[in-house]
C-alpha cells in the first residue's frame, strides 16, 4: 500500500525539524572525503564533503524517504501508474532508456518496443543522411541540422549538443532557433546554406505557438531565396506526439514520434534529443548517453540514501529548503561544454516543482522548489560569487567538475594547466564557502562560511556520463517532488501568459492590458 502525504503530515519530517543543525564546516574537517561519496552511475560520483551532515541527520532524512515511500513512488512511476495526477497520463521518460526494463502496455501498444522502434528508425535516418543517400532537394549532401523548438523541446537538446561538440566527430554541425523574437529566426537562416541544411521542426504538442511562427518563418524566408529547384519541405523533419496536428501532415521529409507520456523537460532521451543528436555525432553516441542515463536511472532505485547519490541530492535539498529557509540554489559546473545545462535544469527543477497545491490540487502550506541559476567556472566567479560568498542569503550550491578536459589540448603557464586551474579553482571555492575566513579588523573582508555545496564529477564529460548526470537530476527533481507530494509533471502555471498573449493579439485584451500593449507598438 502506497501512501501519498502532504510533508508536514509526517512524523519523520516534525523528528527532522527538532533535530540540532549540524555544521558544514564541522562535517568537512571531521571526515576523509572519500567516505562521503556515492557511485551515481555513467561514470559518476556524487560528493557530499562540503554538506551540513552529521549520522543523525542522514538516519532522519532515511526516515523521511522510507514514511514518504520515496522509492516505492519510483517503481510505481516505472510500472507505469498514471503519476501525472494533473493531466491523467502516465510518466514514462525512464523507460526511453530502458531497454532491460518492463513492458509498459497501454491500450494494446508495448510503448517499451514504440520508443525502441523510434530509436531504430532514428538511426536508421540519420545514417541514410550520413552517408549521402537522402540529400537536399538539389542534390547537395546535407552538413547542418538546424531544431526548431521551445522549452523541453529545445533546451535540453541544445545543452546535450554543446556538451558533447567538443568530444566526437560532428557529423552535421547543429544550430538551434527557439525563440520567437525574429532576430533569432534570421540570425540562424543567415548562417546556413540552406540547400544543404536540414531543419526538425520538434513540438510535443504541435500547438506551440512559437514553434509554428518559427517553422514558418522558415518557409517564408527559404521562399524568398528563390533557390532552383528547392522544395524546404523536402528539408525538414518533424518530431511530434502521434495524437499532435502535425503527426497528421505528411509534406514533412520524416515523422518521428514521442506520446503524451513523455513530458517536454523530460524529453531529451527521446525522439526530441535523439534525432539532433544522432544527426550530428551519430546514432552510437546517442545510444552512449542512453547506457549513462540508464545506469543512473537503475542506481536510484537504492532504497539506502547513502547508496543512491539523486535520492540524497533530492533530500539534501529538502532539508535546505523546508528546514534551513534557503530559497535558491545555483548549478555550478565547471566545464565549458556545460554552459547550457543550468538553463536546462532551470526548466526540469522550475517547472517540475515550483509549485504551490499537492499532486490532488490542495494547497499546501511548506515551502517547494527553489529558484534555480548558474554559470560555467571559472566565468561566474568574477561575476555573482560575490552574493554567494558574503551575500545576506545563503545559497546551496552544486558543483560539477572533471579531471580531463575533452579537447586535450593544454599549455602551463606559471607551472600548471589551465585544466589544473580549472580545477584548483573549483576546489577552492568549496573549501572558501564551506570554511570561510575571519577578519575581525575589516567586516567587509570578513567570510563566515557554512555555505553548503555538493560535487558530481567524472573522470571525463563523455556521452555516457552526460547521460548519467541528465538523469541525475531528472531523478532528484521526481524524488523532490514525491517528498514534497507534488505532481512534479504538469505545468499549468505557463497556461495563464499564453492565453493573455492570444488575447492581445486578436484584440480580446481588458482596457489596461491593451494600453500597456501600445506602448510598445
Ligand atoms: O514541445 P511543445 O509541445 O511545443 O512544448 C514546448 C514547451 O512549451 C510549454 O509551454 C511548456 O512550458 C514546456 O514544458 C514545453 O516543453
């Protein structure tokens, strides 16, 4: 019997709010750091060193995954229970990546073997793209894959491709236009060849407004090249859910599907990650991604929190949110080829559980998800480190680091790497937040440290462990919001704009709404 209860209901969460709060920087010179880590799959581990953690806080936070029945959640979720109270669907991104797992039947249809057959077909595209066997509408062999899409059907994509561009051969060069601003639109179309461009047009729904500008802002400026004998729909693809407008339109060169159980931030293992990135690096990298994703997936079905690295992180972040007050926490990843994935987990953790009712629609009284920023280090350093180090509030933070750079390429300067500084920076700045440094005579020099952060790191940023680190954090958001008893998979809070929007432009806005409008027209 599975139980589903508002936090404060609990008994393990009023134990935990008694309990004396343990010191960061006690924890972080008592202990041999290696003892606080836990394998998170892919490649990766997951270090709680910098954390305010003590055995009797780690036996409570058990205590509150085992009453909230965090993990039982996660294997109802996998079989394929409907855990999207909001919109009745089911919740089934893991089993993307889940080759080895059940079947999931819905109305006759193995949706394990659909997302597997997606995949095939997939591969098998992009392949035929590789070697030249499908070319542009004027013969020419396609180099750039361009997605057009918004939100989870593009920033998860687009982090994943930055992340990897470095490491292996790009097969097709990819681009991205997402935004409805035009300046978007054009400065990408201007960029390319188009005869030799491929576009995938991606929307789950196939109702996104900006998505559809896009597309035919496309056409409209492909049209207006007037180039010989070129046919743009004969230059783009579609992916979409199989009940969407667009499953329907058969111009489109290829159609490949997701359905409703796959929500857009949740996307990227799927068909709306997989064609971009079996396009540009090859179906095998992708499947690479799919193997780390997978292993993390399996390592957060441990029921200890102290081997399950997402189910700690989620719990870790609990304990800041509801007991601490912390109100943001920043995602910190020292690597270039992430300079998109905190926009990513903007949307996965924002979206997921910024919410204020249960998973049946009551309100709650606890505070849920934290606002979410970051930036690569070393760059964020000489930016908003400041407030972080001797701000008024206190943010956790979560670093991300790697022993080896992906290109290889170095040179010393002043007698070490830039890899190595890279890194020494990194560590310094968790002993710097953790410890602090006191001077009494100048305040304004004054560190008081006890500022908590977590690290994930790897040997390397390889597709397998970008996988691991993708559902790393789809896994701790899911496990935030089981504690919290959210429906942590509807996203209704960005319905009201979008209606407001339509209003405005079909002239149905109140009086004020439409003034303001003026203003800027
Ligand atoms: O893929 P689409 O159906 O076009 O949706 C694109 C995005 O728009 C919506 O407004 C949601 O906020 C996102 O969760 C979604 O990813």
């Amino acid at each position: 019997m599975i139980n589903f209860h508002d936090l404060h209901t609990l008994k393990s969460f009023q134990a935990l709010k008694t309990l004396p709060i343990p010191s960061v920087a006690d924890n972080f010179t008592a202990i041999h750091v290696e003892e606080q880590n836990i394998d998170a799959g892919g490649g990766l581990t997951y270090n709680y060193s910098a954390k305010g953690v003590n055995e009797e806080l780690l036996e409570a936070l058990q205590a509150l995954a085992d009453e909230q029945q965090v993990i039982d959640k996660y294997e109802l979720l996998l079989s394929g229970e409907m855990m999207n109270t909001g919109e009745k669907r089911k919740v089934l991104h893991h089993l993307t990546r889940a080759q080895q797992a059940n079947d999931v039947i819905h109305e006759g249809t193995n949706l394990r073997q659909f997302y597997h057959h997606e995949q095939k077909r997939i591969a098998e595209f992009a392949q035929r793209i590789h070697t030249g066997e499908i070319t542009g509408s004027t013969d020419k062999k396609i180099t750039t894959v361009v997605q057009v899409g918004i939100g989870g059907s593009d920033l998860g994509p687009r982090a994943l491709y930055l992340a990897l561009q470095n490491l292996y051969l790009n097969k097709l060069e990819a681009k991205f236009i997402s935004n409805v601003d035009p300046d978007d639109a054009t400065a990408i179309i201007e960029s390319c060849d188009l005869e030799r461009t491929l576009f995938i047009l991606v929307s789950k729904s196939g109702t996104t407004q900006e998505t559809l500008a896009n597309q035919n802002f496309v056409l409209q400026a492909a049209k207006k090249q007037n180039i010989l004998h070129y046919d743009v729909m004969k230059h783009m693809v579609c992916v979409t859910s199989q009940t969407s407008p667009l499953a329907k339109d058969d111009r489109y060169l290829a159609s490949f599907f997701i359905d409703d159980f796959i929500g857009g931030r949740y996307s990227s293992t799927s068909a709306v990650g997989g064609v971009i990135l079996s396009l540009a690096f090859g179906a095998e990298v992708f499947e690479e991604l799919l193997i780390g994703a997978a292993e993390a997936d399996s390592q957060a079905r441990e029921q200890s929190i102290t081997e399950n690295a997402a189910l700690l992180d989620a719990l870790l972040g609990v304990y800041e949110r509801n007991i601490k007050n912390y109100a943001a926490t920043a995602i910190l990843p020292y690597s270039q080829a992430l300079s998109r994935f905190p926009a990513h987990l903007q949307q996965l953790d924002m979206e997921s559980n910024g919410k204020s009712v249960n998973r049946d629609g009551q309100a709650i009284s606890y505070a849920t998800g934290p606002v979410l920023f970051g930036e690569p280090g070393t760059n964020g350093q000489h930016s908003f480190y400041q407030l972080l180090h001797q701000g008024s509030d206190v943010i956790p933070l979560q670093f991300i680091g790697f022993t080896h750079s992906q290109c290889g390429v170095d040179y010393d300067y002043e007698a070490s790497s830039s890899q190595k500084k890279l890194n020494a920076n990194l560590i310094a700045q968790i002993a710097a937040f953790a410890l602090g440094h006191t001077n009494n005579e100048n305040m304004n020099k004054n560190f008081e440290g006890g500022r908590p952060a977590s690290l994930i790191y790897a040997q390397q940023l390889t597709a397998r462990a970008l996988g691991a680190l993708l559902a790393h954090y789809e896994n701790k958001v899911m496990f935030q919001g089981f504690i919290w008893n959210l429906n942590s998979f509807d996203q209704e809070g960005v319905q009201l704009g979008k209606v407001l929007a339509n209003d405005i432009l079909h002239g149905n806005a109140s009086s004020t709404v439409n003034q303001l409008f003026q203003i800027i027209q």
